[in-house]
C-alpha cells in the first residue's frame, strides 16, 4: 500500500476513533456538568474530576518513566546489538534482536495506561489519606489513632505496592535487556554480569528488597489488626507474640538482602549474593511468617485458648462495641412479673391506639386495588411515620402514587417525555384503624388528593421518586397532565427550580446524543424556556452525587407543615478498615449514619445534613468537598421531627448486640448468654418480621414516641430474654436502649405464643371455617408489644376472597401470658383479655349464640366459664340439643379428616335438627 494511502487511513481511522470516544465522554461530561451544576453539587463533579485527571497523568508519567527509563539506562547509547536469531525453518536464521528490544516501547505504554487508570479509581483514598481527621482513640497494639487505619493506611499499602510491582517488572525488563546486549550470561551457561550491568540490576534488586522490607515492617504488622488466626477478628495471642516478631524478622531479612545484594555487586559477585539472598530471604518468610506461626497457634495456644486469648477477646468485644456504635447502648432490667390489668392498658392508651394492625405488603395490595385510580399509576412502597392527627400523636402509613410510564396505554415520545412528566399524590392510612367492611380508613386519598385531617397537601406533584427514572422536558408547548377528573383531565404548567434549561440548539442537540433520541433535537414543542429533568429516581440522584456515601435500603416519603413533599434518605460513612471490629457480611466493619438526605419530590433539590458530626469519616469528606453539607441544626423542623432512624443500621446493631452484650470474654467466649432475634414463623417473607416501628411510652418515660424495637431470645430458646430500641424523637433522636427480663423469670416468646394461638380450639375452629367457604385466612404476623415492664402479643387476621387482591381486616388475635382471646377489633380483644365485666359478659354472649345455634358452649379462652342459672330444657328440645351437638361434632371430624363427602352429609342434619329446634320454640 502506498505511504500517502497509508497515512490518510490512519488519519481516518484516528479521527473515528476519537469521534467514537471523545464524543460521548464529551457529552457526558456537560450533561454531568449541567447537572451538578442543577443541585448545586459542582464541588462533588470539579473536585472528583480535577483529581482523576491529574493522578492519571501524574500516574502515568511516573509508570512510563519509572519503567522506560530503566530500559534506556540499560540499552545504553551508541553501542551495537548482538545479533538474536530465529530459524525461519528453511535453514535461514533471521535477526530478531532489534524489534524485541521495539516491543518496550508498547510495553511501557501499556503499564503506565493501567498504572494511570488503578491511580485515578484511587482518588478517593488518596483525598482521605491527605485529608483525614483523628478519631481520638488509639488501637490497643501499636498505640495508633484509629484514623491511621482508615485514612492514611490504604494509601501507604497502594503506594508500596505499586512501586514493587513496577520494581519487579523493571527488573525482568533491564535484564532481558542487558541479556540481549550480551552484558549478563544466564544459565546453562555460567551466570554472570558485566559491572554495568551488575551495578543497574543489584540496584533495582536492592530497592525491591528494600520495599518489601517496608511493607512487612509497616502494612504486614499493621494487617495482623484484622487478623483471624484465633477466636477472634483482630491479632491475637500467636499473632502478638509470633506472627508480629516474625514479621519484623521477615522485614529485616530483606533489608539486610538488599545490602547483600549491593555489598555483591561492589565485590563483582552480583549473581551468587543475588541468589543468596533471595534464597534467605525466601525460607525466613516462610519459617518466621508461616510454620512457626501456625505450630504455636496449634500446639501452644489452641490447648490453652481461653486463658491466652482473654485480653485480645476483650479487645476485640470494645473495638467492635465501638465500631457499631453499640457501646452507648444503655442497658435497663424489668422484674418480668408485672400483671397487667386494663388500668395498665388504659395508661398505655398511646401504645394501644397505635398497634399497627396492617401489615405494609397487604396493605400495599389494597391500596393500588382502591388507590392507583388509573392503571398509569404505581405505588412502589409503604412507610411507617408518624404525625400529629388532630392534636394525637399518630403511627401512619404513607404510599406516594408514582407515574408509571410502562403502563401508559399509549407510548409515544410526547406522551413518555413530554405530556406524563410526573406522579400525583399519597395516600396515608392510620396503621390501627378499620372501616365496617374491614378496609383500612383512609386519611388522604383519591385524586387530587383529599385529606379529612389537619394533614394537608399543596403541593402533590412527585417529579422524583422511587419508580421516576425516565428524562422527562418539561416547559413545552405541551400540556403537562397532572391528573384524571371524571371524563376529563386536569393540566398543569412546571413551575419548580429544577431541570437544565435545553432550549438552545446546541444543548438540544447534546441531549439529544446523550439520550440517543434525534426527536429531541426535532421536536418543535421543546422550546426556548424547556428544560430537562432526568436523574429523576432519588437513589440514583443521591448515590450520583455523594457516590462516597452508602444508603439506606428504604427511603421515605414525608408531608411538611407546608403540604409539600419530601424525600428522606439515610446515607452512611462505612470502613472496612476498623481494627479489632466485628465485620458484617460484607466486609464492613465500621459504620454510621452521619448523613441524612432531603430531596424534595418536585423540584428535585438535593439537601444533606451532617447527623454525627462526630463521625470522622464524614468530617474528613466534609473536609474534601467544602459546602455541600449542613448542620443538622439547619434542617426545618417540620422536616427534623419526620427523621427515622435508620433500618439497614438497626438490624445490623441488634444481629451484633445479640453476641456482643456480653463484655466479659469469658462469658463471650462460651457464648453463655447469646441472644437471637426470633426467626419468622409460618409463611412470612419478612426477613425480620419482629422488628418494627411503634408509636409507644417506654418503661419510666411519660410520653409516647416513635421508635424501632426488636426483641431478642436465647440461642436455641423460645422464651423472651430482652426487647432493644432505637429512639427517634427530638433530643433522644439515636439513643439506643435494651430493656433485660430477669433469667429466673419465663416470658414468652413469639413462637411460644404463636403455638398457644395454634393450640386454642376456638380460635382454630373459626379460621378453619373461614378457610373452606371460598376465601383464604391469611395470619398477619405476630406483633410483641411492650407494655409498662411487661408484653402483650398481637396477630391480625386478614380474610380475601380466593381470587381477590384485597385482604379485609376481619379479627384481632390478644395474649398476654398463657392467655389467648381473638376479638372483632383490638378494643374487643383488649377488653375480653383484661376487661372483667366485659368478658364475662363475652363469655356470657357466646354462650348464648352457641346455644341458639343448639352447639354446646365451649370454654372462652381468658377465664372459667361464668355459671348463671338457666331454665331446663324439655326433653324434646334436648335431643335435638344433642343430635346437632352430635352433628357438629361429626362434622368437624370429618373436616379434619378431609372428607368432605361426610362433612357435607352432617352439616345437613346439623341444618335440619336447628330447623327442628327452631320449629319447636315456636
């Protein structure tokens, strides 16, 4: 091919090519601008890419060189190449040299890319190495603050790393070099290296040795901190008094290698010291690193382990209590034999009032059957939150209605991204209340949205949400819909701050290429005043920018005193690095809640508040992106008395506090008194059905509030042995408390009482009729609720028709103890259980209806069976009392006994003996 010919293709083909890479990064990065620029973040995007910048040029220059360097060193200037040959197989033997010493070039290039790349992916470990604030506690080994290990650790073990990486390859690289130019011999020939040769490669070997000493010396002994050689995640005994001073061997092992090796090259005997050393340095590593570690840990220290590992036990116990934030955790005892009577429930009617009777994925079902109004709405999730209703402090449950573009009947570009730009609304149910026909009653509901409380909303509109991830313009010459009315639709006109202004040509026209959609450059409607709105899903916006924080799993949705909405998100600081620290299962073994995150749901503004300014991980971001956080102070308080505690956190807390109460390694070593949090019973697909919010007054408090609460039982037992809470409101806002019931004393657990609800023939009965006559009972999970120093238990129990979506609320299951009532509603339960009166007068009633229906009155769970005097019945009347007793009997074996042939057969004579009995009454 002719050179000019040759020339033009490669110019073409490098213009492609940066047309097929800078183009899109390109856009990419002004649309990232823009966007940042939108929520004010710039800091996040300027810093993060200042820094990738310099570190991938600065990494790359250093790795080219570093490595180049070395082979010009070697190559020499002016000087010859022996000739290197290759058989071509037809007895011609063809020079090779010259283009194997070319590929170093490529070679070069290539490492210094990847060097470039790992560097600039480690900006923010290099920001937080330079930037990181003292935690003001030292580790119990080397007596170093805590931050070395998070901070200025990891940039110590990447900086040695990567220097004995490009160490290593230097060295092969100037040899081979060297070995082409005929200045070193390798074997079979005798080994040896001309002093030029001897004084590159002794050097490079000498510092390789010496790096590695470095990295024994500061990061090996610094990493027996995480260690799991004993009965514990931290150094142990054989790591203190071992693996440690094998360490510090192993390092001067190749320190005193590296002067071997020069003291060689200065006496001519570079390959023989070269050798020797390695080869010493090699077998001490293994002796002092490995086998002797691993022999005292087996024959010395496992025979002993509790008596050796007890002071490295209690430090791991502190450091992982501190980690977790589980060593401000306050303790407090109950006696465990308070009798409640209905004096306590009356004093606890806060509590009471708020038991949340509706479970979060049944009424999720209801509320898009009577709630989604169109089939383009979605509700994507049910949170717990609480408000003040009419002056009472109330648990609620709220559901935005999100837009769901998937669902439009009709899918077109002005329709997805012009005309449904948005979502329309809440609904918001208390968690305790029950219309007649056993639906949750509904605060606010229907569209637009109507509220029949103080709870008001003004601005409905959800731009951003859970479900939102679609671009959207808004601003058009389109009408936006904002919601159906009758046979009509109701429209509306974006008046938020958010969205990037796009009526230019030019920034259509990048949208257009950043979204690959040519309408948006086409489209006639996209006007001068558009703007675009995109990053709409709020864990994606908030993830995007503060990529640095971890979030919580659940965000919630909020209703201000304005009648506007928000989104809260909990954000985390987390460390893998804590030493001595419990990890979870993904590695973490540090972590807190130090963020927390306020979008708000129509204009997308991004808010975050510094929750722990103690933390300090977040005060050493706070340190590399200057502004972008607020003091928690600053938050409006409509928005600070919605905050939650956050749920990822809490079940992480409670799963380790149920090992971890212990302190005494003793007791923690043999596990004596290790707790569990109560697995799920039957068919829930909760991962952690006890674990809940409650409205509730805490044992010696005097107003109720908000909390998460979840209880514990021994390992392998039923029994109940602790509940732990975490606090929400005002100044308690994250006091963790555990509340102990005394070990003498038995306090049932859910699973005992679950078996005792099985047990109760009555309350077995009714569900079993239920469950034969067309519908599905489906058991509501067992709710545990303090009360005073003692508990009551709670199970709804929902009825939907086979077929149906919408489960109704049909009884209330109550027990305190060993007793079992099942009401109507909670108040009847309630009063059936603690109610003297009122049970008896229960019993009394059902008796009555039994005896109507000629069914022998069973005993009513909750006391003896009341004696009142009764007329004798005739005889006549009292066979046909006793053959429909017969009858039901016969009837509800046979049920029991699946056959249904004979079930049927004695439910018609059970028919016709009360038509008889009837018949003769009158």
């Amino acid at each position: 091919m002719p050179r000019g010919i040759r020339r033009i293709l490669l110019s073409f083909l490098a213009v492609l090519f940066l047309a097929m890479v800078g183009v899109p990064w390109l856009a990419g990065f002004f649309t990232d601008w823009f966007w940042f620029g939108e929520i004010g973040f710039q800091t996040v995007f300027a810093t993060a890419l200042v820094w990738r910048i310099a570190l991938f040029f600065i990494g790359g220059a250093f790795a080219f060189a570093y490595f180049y360097g070395n082979v010009r060193l070697a190559r020499g200037a002016g000087k010859a190449f022996p000739v290197l040959y290759i058989n071509r197989g037809d007895g011609i033997n063809v020079d090779v040299s010259r283009t194997v010493t070319r590929l170093f070039f490529p070679a070069a290039v290539v490492l210094a890319f990847v060097t470039a790349v790992s560097l600039a992916a480690s900006w923010m470990t290099l920001l937080k190495g330079f930037n990181g604030v003292l935690l003001g506690s030292a580790d119990p080994i080397f007596g170093r603050d805590i931050s070395f290990y998070l901070f200025k650790l990891p940039v110590i073990s990447g900086v040695l790393d990567a220097l004995i990486v490009l160490t290593f390859l230097s060295l092969l690289a100037v040899m081979v070099m060297y070995w082409l130019r005929g200045e070193i011999t390798l074997p079979p020939a005798r080994a040896s290296a001309k002093p030029r040769a001897a004084r590159h490669i002794g050097g490079l070997l000498a510092l390789w040795f010496v790096l590695l000493g470095l990295r024994h010396w500061i990061v090996g002994t610094s990493n027996l901190l995480y260690s799991t050689t004993g009965p514990l995640v931290g150094a142990s005994y054989t790591d203190v008094h071992v693996a440690l001073p094998g360490l510090y061997v192993t390092a001067v092992a190749a320190f005193l290698a590296a002067v071997w090796v020069v003291f060689g090259v200065l006496r001519d005997k570079l390959v023989w010291s070269a050798v020797s050393a390695l080869v010493a340095y090699v077998v001490v590593s293994l002796f002092a690193r490995g086998l002797v570690p691993a022999g005292f840990q087996k024959l010395v220290v496992s025979p002993n382990e509790l008596a050796r590992e007890a002071p490295y036990l209690r430090y791991h116990i502190d450091a992982t209590r501190r980690a977790w934030g589980l060593d401000k955790v306050v303790g407090r005892d109950l006696s465990g034999e308070v009798q409640l009577d209905i004096s306590d429930i009356k004093a606890n009617a806060a509590t009471v009032d708020n038991v949340r009777l509706w479970e979060r994925d049944l009424l999720m079902q209801t509320f898009k059957q009577l709630q989604e109004i169109r089939t383009y709405y979605d509700f994507v999730s049910v949170d717990d939150d609480r408000y003040t209703v009419d002056g009472r402090y109330r648990q609620v449950h709220l559901s935005a209605r999100e837009l769901n573009v998937q669902s439009l009947p009709t899918r077109t570009f002005i329709n997805e991204r012009l005309t449904f730009t948005h979502g329309m609304g809440v609904t918001m149910a208390p968690v305790n209340q029950v219309t007649s026909e056993g639906l949750p009653v509904l605060f606010v509901k229907d569209l637009p949205p109507v509220s029949t409380i103080s709870v008001k909303l003004t601005r409905p509109e959800i731009y951003y949400g859970e479900l939102a991830n679609d671009y959207v313009f808004v601003g058009t010459r389109q009408k936006e819909f904002d919601y159906p009315a009758g046979d009509t639709n109701i429209y509306s006109t974006y008046k938020g701050r958010g969205g990037v202004p796009v009526g230019s040509f030019l920034r259509k026209l990048l949208y257009a290429f950043q979204f690959g959609s040519l309408k948006i450059l086409l489209s006639d409607d996209i006007r001068e005043n558009a703007k675009v709105l995109y990053r709409r899903n709020i864990i994606e916006r908030a993830t995007t920018a503060m990529p640095f924080l971890d979030f919580d799993a659940d965000p919630y949705l909020i209703v201000t005193d304005a009648g506007e909405l928000k989104w809260i998100l909990d954000a985390y600081t987390i460390s893998d690095a804590y030493p001595y620290a419990q990890r979870a299962s993904n590695g973490t073994s540090y972590m807190r809640n130090s963020v927390k995150v306020v979008i708000d749901a129509y204009d997308g503004s991004v808010d975050a508040y510094i929750a722990d300014p103690a933390d300090p991980v977040v005060q050493t971001y706070a340190r590399i992106f200057s502004g972008i956080f607020k003091p928690l102070a600053a938050m409006p308080p409509d928005v600070r008395r919605h905050v939650r505690y956050p749920g990822d956190l809490f079940r992480l807390q409670t799963a380790l506090h149920a090992t971890y109460h212990m302190t005494e390694p003793d007791a923690f070593y043999h596990r004596e008194d290790q707790w569990q949090i109560p697995g799920a019973l039957d068919k829930s697909t909760n991962e952690n059905p006890f674990q809940r919010h409650i409205v509730m007054r805490l044992p010696g408090e005097k107003n109720p509030e908000f909390i998460f609460m979840t209880p514990f039982t021994p390992r392998g037992k039923d029994n109940l042995a602790a509940w732990m809470v975490a606090r929400m409101d005002g100044d308690n806002y994250g006091k963790l408390l555990v509340y102990s019931f005394p070990k003498q004393s038995l306090v049932y657990g859910p699973r005992q009482i679950a078996n005792r609800i099985n047990q109760d023939t009555d309350i077995s009965r009714q569900l079993t009729l239920w469950d034969q006559r067309g519908s599905e009972v489906i058991r509501g999970e067992l709710l545990v609720i303090p009360i005073e120093e003692s508990l009551i238990y709670v199970q709804p129990i929902y009825l939907r028709a086979q077929g149906g979506n919408i489960p109704e609320l049909k009884r209330v299951v109550v027990a305190h103890e060993n007793r079992v009532v099942m009401g109507e509603t909670l108040e009847e339960g309630l009063n059936a259980l603690f109610g003297a009166g009122a049970a008896t007068q229960q019993r009394i009633n059902t008796q009555d209806s039994l005896s109507t229906l000629g069914v022998a009155p069973s005993v009513v769970p909750g006391g003896p069976t009341p004696q009142r005097p009764q007329p004798a019945p005739s005889g006549a009347v009292s066979d046909l009392l006793r053959q429909a007793q017969t009858h039901y009997d016969r009837a509800i074996a046979a049920q029991r006994a699946g056959n249904w042939a004979e079930y049927g057969r004695e439910l018609e004579q059970l028919g016709a003996a009360l038509r008889a009995l009837q018949a003769g009454k009158q």
